[in-house]
C-alpha cells in the first residue's frame, strides 16, 4: 500500500485530528512541498506536536522523514498516471457514450501498460514453479477478487491441479487444512488488515509453512511482508474514492492469466493435448453457426 493510500485510510477510518490532516494533505498534494509545517498546522487547526503524531501514527520518526516520503511518492506518482485518464472517475456526469467507451478502453490499455511495467519475469517463474509444484491451490479473497479467482481456478482445474476459492468466512478452516506442499495465492489490494480477511489467514498459512503468493498493490503492506513472492497490482486508484474498480481489475485478471499461461508453458505439449480432448468430450454438444471458429476432429 502507497503512502497516499495509507493516508486516505486514515482519512475514511478516523474521526480526529488525523482525518483532518489526512484530508489536507491529500487535497494539496500538488502544492504541498511549498507549505512549511507551521502553515500545514494553523491550515489543519492542529499543532506542531500533533503533525509529528500523524506522521508517527503511519510509521515515520517525524514529520521531517514523513514529508520527505511524501513528496517523493506524489512526484513519483503524477509521473506515472494514465494518462489524461483518471483511474477513479475515468469519466464524468457529461460524458457521451462514445466518451465514455473511449476512455475506459483507454484506462484499460493504461492499466496493462502499467502492470507489464511492473511485472518481473523471475518473479512470475518464481510464483508458476509454487502453484506447478503445489498439490493443491488454494486462492483467498473477498469480493469482487474471488470472481476473478473463480476464473483461475476454472483455468487450473482443466489441467489438472486441483484448486478452489476458499469462502470469506470459511478461510481459517481451510487454511489450517493446508501443509508445505500446497501453494495460497491471496489477493488482497491493500494487504494491509491482518485482522480482516483474506490477510488475517496469513498467521495460520505461515506456521505451516505453506507457500504465500500475494497479488496486491505497491508499497509497503502486512501481506507483501509475509509472502513468499509476490506480484504487483497496477496500483493508481484510491480506496474508496472512485467509481469502481475498472483499473484494479484489468490488473488483476492479467496477472492471473499470466501466471496461468506460465504454468501451462511449465508442461506445454502435455497440457495443451489434454485440455483439447477435456474440452472435446466436456462439450460436445455446443455448435457453431460461424465458420471461422468451427473444429474437425482432426484439428
């Protein structure tokens, strides 16, 4: 999790001093290096020793290391937005529909961009060999991130590993059914809860010693902390202030299908005759009006 996004936790979750310095800062980031810390405390009716406090309540020795953080996360983030595109309202009450298409397609593509950019080819491999070597898969999450898990586990399954979604309130149950020899894929935005679930599963999977695949956003976090690898969620949308997650969940699937496509490539010609006779005797009876996608039986 981003600092900014740390902040903007603190914001929606506090009713004190801290959300209103949280709500400041956030709104000013742009001209925030400008401001000393005097003005920041008359302008958010606190204090000097109270800025130091917030800026201790998120882990830094003072307000000095925290600005610094600060100020290099939003130069570090304006540089790599989408675009003219934003993640949180890519459109507004005006917007035609033409608009409205165009710039979602334009979010998607900025989102992949990003997501590539943050993907390493090692840590994918890392991340295939878990889930190749694993006897079985078990992916963790809440909602909306169990509907894409469901795809993945739909895609493992007709290779032949076995793989299902734990249910939100049955995850410490499963969890504490799994050994060394089976993989947890978690996914979690934030990462940053180990009271709530799919992150509060992580002190039954570690004494295990089940191996951790997290799938969350940059920075810092609780489950980024703890995990065995660990693959990077495009990571520009706030959380809570937005229209939906349009930018988290291309960046999710792509990921998933990823890490899928390098597990198939792990035992390739094997995979790929057994997922054709699979899907030839599964569904048989499904027809095709369109030439171009029909199949002999010799394909």
């Amino acid at each position: 999790m981003y600092l900014y996004q740390k902040i903007e936790e603190v914001t929606h979750q506090k009713n004190d001093s801290r959300q209103t310095i949280g709500d400041y800062l956030l709104r000013h980031r742009q001209s925030i290096k400008q401001q000393s810390m005097q003005v920041i405390a008359t302008a958010t009716f606190t204090s000097k020793p109270t800025l130091v406090r917030f800026a201790q309540s998120l882990g830094y020795s003072g307000w000095r290391e925290f600005m610094y953080a600060f100020e290099h996360e939003v130069a570090n983030y304006d540089h790599n937005t989408y675009g003219d595109v934003d993640p949180n309202f890519p459109f507004d009450a005006e917007a035609s529909t033409l608009e409205i298409i165009e710039r979602l397609a334009q979010l998607r593509l900025e989102s992949l961009k990003s997501t590539v950019n943050l993907l390493q080819p090692d840590v994918l491999d890392q991340a295939a060999q878990l889930i190749f070597k694993a006897q079985n898969v078990v992916i963790f999450g809440t909602s909306p991130n169990t509907y894409y898990g469901e795809t993945f586990k739909r895609n493992l399954i007709s290779i032949g590993k076995s793989t299902r979604v734990a249910p939100t309130d049955e995850g410490g149950l499963i969890a504490n059914t799994m050994n060394p020899h089976d993989c947890a894929l978690v996914i979690s935005y934030s990462g940053n809860n180990p009271a709530v679930s799919p992150t509060s599963n992580l002190k039954i999977l570690l004494p295990h010693d089940v191996p951790i695949i997290a799938l969350t956003s940059g920075g810092d976090n609780y489950l980024r902390d703890y995990a065995t690898v660990t693959l990077n969620i495009s990571s520009k949308e706030k959380l809570y202030s937005k229209i939906t997650n349009f930018a988290t969940e291309e960046s999710i699937l792509f990921l998933l299908n990823s890490l899928f496509a390098k597990v198939f490539s792990l035992n390739y010609s094997q995979n790929r005759a057994s997922k054709i006779d699979h899907s030839r005797s599964l569904e048989s009876g499904r027809q095709a009006s369109f030439k171009d996608i029909l199949e002999t039986p010799a394909d």
